[in-house]
C-alpha cells in the first residue's frame, strides 16, 4: 500500500545531515529550524503565515478556535472524512452538522451545505475537506460563505500542493489545517501539523493557542494548549519541502497510469456514477478547475470487501478510506442521524477502495494490482 524506504533512500543523507544540525544545536523546541520552516512553507503556499504544531488534527482545532468557533456555533463539515474533522469541532464544544458528499469526487457537495444554512441555526464555518488530495469546489464555497457571512476553515490535512485554479490549498479560505502524519504526501518522521491564513491577527492567536495560551513566557491572555511542531520534524520536513512538487507530479503519473490500465482492462465505465456487473469499477472525476496530488489513489468497486480479500491473498496492500460515515460513528449517535439520512456517504463507504499509491510505485507493481482486480471479477 505504502512503502516509506524507498523515499527515504533517496533522501537519508539530507536527513541525517538536518537532524544532526538539531542535534548540534541541542535548540529542540521551536527555535531556527521551526521559524525557517514556517516562512518556506509560507513562500511554497502563498500564504501570509505558517504556524506548524503538534498535529494535524491539532491544526484544524487551532483553526477553528482563531475564527471564532464557540460553543454556541455550528460547523457544518463532510460525512465521509476522517474522524479529526469533526472531532476538532466538538473540541471546542461547538456541534458539528454533516452534509452530504458529491458522487462524482467524493468531496463535499456545496448543494447539500446550501441547504443547512438558515436563520435557525448559528453556523460559524464551513470546513471544506480536500478529499484524497482533490480540492472542493472553492468557488462554490467561496460565494455561500459571503452571502452568508461564515468562515471556511480547509481541512487540507490531504492536499499539500493541490491547488484549485491555480491558487494552492492553504491560501482558499480564512485559515486551513495540514496534517503531516508518515502517510501524507508531505511527511515528517512522527505527528505534526500546519496551520496557513492570510489574516496576521488569526495568526498571532495560533501562536498563542499552541503555546499555552502565551505570547509572553508564563502570561496568559487565554487558555490554550501545548501544540507546538518540534524542531527535529521541522528539519526533515525542511528536506522534503524541497522534493513535493516533483513528488505530486510522480504520484499524478502513477494515477494517469491507473487510470490508463483500469480503462484498458474494460472494468470502467467514464461518466457512471454507479458499478455494475458489466461495469464494477468506477474511477472518481477529476474537476478541471483542481490540481489533484493524489494523496490516494480511490476507486469505488462493487463487492467491495470480497475485492479486497482477493488482493490481500496475493499480497496486494489496500485501504478502506472510510468504512463508516461521521454521522453514524456511535460517538456522533448524540446527534440524532440515522441510516439513510446521507446517502452518498452511506454508498462511497459501501464502495470506496484505496489502492497501492505512492511516488515510487513501479509500472509493473501496477500492472499486477490491475490484473488481480481483473482476475477478481472475470473468475
């Protein structure tokens, strides 16, 4: 599914040279590595300020927290998504409202968040999830959020590098959220996160909710939290920071190259939105105005789960990106949701398979994935 090494020998001399910098330094919290990753993170996005910290998940309540999100608010945010989305919304006691997903990317539909705004309920934001490294449809939400006066927070944790109309992830709403988990196209050697905004004021709040609360060592203008990005993850992040571009193009290669194979094999259909018999692949749409990083490589199969037995049997790596929707995790049951309240999410998490995706995976290695999906539906 994911192999780190062979990224890694590409790069072990750059990475040991960095570390052994920190190391000679003995400057381990914040410090010159931290503040020169912020401004290349800054310069590389467009954005007027980076503030990494301890997680990505850490990031989106950062976010959150600076546009103003309180326990009074509504944030209305993907279904199908990864559980920090929504939990970073009941951290700062706010109540998060699932809206339903377009078929056809898989990534928020602005048609069903357009729908949850009214005068009843006190929507703070709206937290756009990047999907699998695809933006949302930034003008879409860009327009609801001015006729309706509410923030968009990116959860970007998936999309470092993706763009939509040219303009990166990160730069698309007030504040946004990355995640640099080991998986992620842009990784560090552990949890670590990045918050980007434009607006200088939101900024200087992040650094203080990172840091206890603290602009100033031991005054507290308010309660925060201990979130800071560590000066070692900042230095191998440096390293890398330099390799994303040619890493993203590398992984749109391999997707073409998918794409290419599941087409030629005759188990796609273009332009269905639904898998059959005699179609049981569906590719996920690609929307013109985005530069997709493929974070993941996403197919909707029919038989899902069998799919994935077959190929685990033959060694195949996949991943299930994400087998339950948020609204009905028994964590949200408080909520009220009930099965077949959001039916998109319901059926991509019936269909949705993550198949071997990284920078280095070789054409043969895909040629083998593609002909064990094939041998699956044609035994």
């Amino acid at each position: 599914m994911l192999d780190l090494k062979r990224q890694y020998e590409s790069i072990k001399d750059d990475v040991a040279a960095a570390v052994e910098r920190v190391l000679t330094t003995q400057h381990f919290i914040g410090g010159p590595e931290l503040d020169a990753f912020e401004r290349e993170s800054a310069a590389y996005l467009g954005a007027n300020a980076c503030l990494g910290c301890a997680s990505g998940t850490d990031a989106l309540w950062l976010a959150l927290e600076a546009c103003g999100v309180r326990p009074v608010d509504y944030v209305i945010t993907s279904a199908f998504t990864f559980f920090a989305s929504a939990s970073s919304i009941t951290r700062c006691a706010a109540a998060p409202v699932f809206a339903d997903i377009d078929p056809a990317t898989s990534n928020l539909d602005p048609g069903a968040v357009q729908k949850l705004l009214n005068p009843s309920r006190a929507v703070r934001a709206i937290m756009p999830v990047h999907l699998y490294g695809q933006c949302a449809d930034m003008d879409v939400f860009a327009s609801i959020a001015k006729e309706h006066g509410v923030a968009i927070i990116e959860d970007a944790a998936q999309a470092f590098g993706a763009s939509w109309r040219g303009k990166k992830a990160g730069t698309l709403g007030n504040a946004s959220a990355f995640s640099f988990y080991p998986t992620k196209n842009l990784s560090a050697y552990g949890d670590g996160g990045l918050v980007s905004t434009d607006d200088e004021e939101l900024a200087a709040q992040v650094r203080r909710l990172r840091n206890h609360g603290s602009a100033q060592r031991y005054y507290h203008e308010e309660i925060g939290w201990n979130s800071r990005l560590d000066a070692l993850q900042a230095a191998v992040l440096r390293v890398k920071l330099k390799h994303i571009d040619g890493w993203n193009q590398q992984r749109r290669a391999v997707a073409a190259r998918y794409d290419k194979l599941l087409r030629d094999s005759g188990m796609v259909k273009d332009g269905g939105l639904t898998v059959d018999a005699q179609t049981p692949v569906r590719l996920l749409q690609t929307r013109p105005e985005a530069f997709h990083i493929y974070h993941q490589y996403v197919v909707r199969a029919l038989r899902r789960n069998e799919l994935r037995a077959f190929l685990t049997e033959r060694s195949i790596g996949t991943e299930i990106y994400y087998p339950v929707p948020l609204h009905l995790q028994p964590s949200f049951a408080y909520l009220g949701y009930k099965r077949g309240d959001l039916p998109e999410s319901e059926q991509a998490a019936q269909e949705s398979l993550a198949l071997p995706m990284f920078p280095e995976l070789r054409e043969d290695e895909q040629q083998r994935v593609v002909a064990a999906i094939a041998e699956f539906y044609i035994r």
